[in-house]
C-alpha cells in the first residue's frame, strides 16, 4: 500500500481502472454454465456452478493480460481500495457456509445461492468507484435470481444463468462507457 497517498487519492487511482476483465469472465462462466444446464444431466449442472464459479478468479485473472489490467503487474501500486474488494469477494466467499448445505438437500438451489452469493463484491465495488452500475449489478441479479427460481423449478439451470449473463453484458456496456469516458476527461 503506497502510504504516501490519502484515501482519496486511493480511491481516485483505484477508480481510473478498467475492471472488464472479471465480468467477462463472469459472463463466459455463466455462459457455459447456462449450455450445460441446457444439455446435460442433473449432476453435471451442479458441478459447473461449483467448478465454473471457483474459476472465475482464475479466467479473469488472465483476461487481464488481454484487456491491460494485468493483475500481475508489480509496477502498479496497490492500495486500500484493492484490499477492500478482496475482503468483498472473501465476504461473497464465504456465503459458499450456507450454499452447500443447502444444495446438498436440494440441488435445485445451487443456481439460488451461488447465483446471488457471486454477485455481492459488486456492492462494495460500487461504493469504492463511486458508481452505480455495482449496485445495479448486485440488485437486478439477486432480484433477477430470485423470482427467476421461483417461476421457473424446472428450469433453475437455465434461466437463472442466461439471466446472470444478460446483467453481465449491461455492466459492461456502461463500465466500459465509465472507462472511455475517463480516458476522454483525462486527455
């Protein structure tokens, strides 16, 4: 953490960055997960929820590279606000407490919780850029979700995935917007 800078000025930094990398790995994710929920058995469903959200991180992590927010990259200081995002997604985490259990006595409620539980960091990174589209995020898609799986039991697997990539795909419409409209101000 660079203890040179005020909070605002590490808000501010942080806020200048692009941060498409993770919700298009959200939306390949969910995009796969929706095709399996549509050709595959009940197990394999289940599965790609648990494996394609836990590789979430991972896919974003190397899309960084490709979209130049290279995650890796030393030179760039961290700050408060990177650390505040962790802890989010640490929160969201740890919410997985009270999404197993429930899966393993209904699976059907595994695109439920985890479709919710992996929206949440969006809410504190709303607060962190001083943007609404976060809270957007968080809302639509637990409301989303919600009346979604409850409209729908037969199919949970693929509704509420296809739904998450339709949320997905507005973010980062108006993120990337967010973004070039930076770069124009700052230029």
């Amino acid at each position: 953490m660079d203890t040179q800078l005020t909070l605002e000025e590490q808000r501010a930094a942080f806020a200048k960055k692009r941060f498409i990398a993770m919700p298009i790995a959200g939306t390949l994710v969910w995009t796969i997960i929706g095709i399996i929920g549509l050709t595959m058995p009940d197990s394999w469903k289940v599965w790609s929820l648990w494996i394609g959200c836990g590789s979430i991180c991972y896919l974003g992590m190397a899309i960084s590279k490709l979209t130049g927010e290279d995650f890796f990259n030393k030179e760039i200081p961290n700050n408060a606000f990177n650390h505040l995002f962790m802890v989010g997604l640490v929160m969201a985490l740890l919410v997985f407490a009270i999404t197993i259990p429930f899966a393993i006595q209904d699976y059907t409620s595994a695109p439920l919780t985890v479709g919710i539980l992996a929206g949440l960091m969006w809410m504190p990174w709303s607060w962190a850029v001083q943007h609404w589209v976060g809270y957007f995020h968080t809302i639509s898609r637990t409301l989303l979700v919600l009346i979604l799986w409850l409209a729908f039991p037969d199919s949970r697997f693929v509704t509420i995935p296809f739904a998450i990539v339709a949320v997905y795909l507005i973010t980062l419409y108006v993120m990337e917007r967010r973004y070039q409209a930076l770069v124009s101000n700052s230029n």
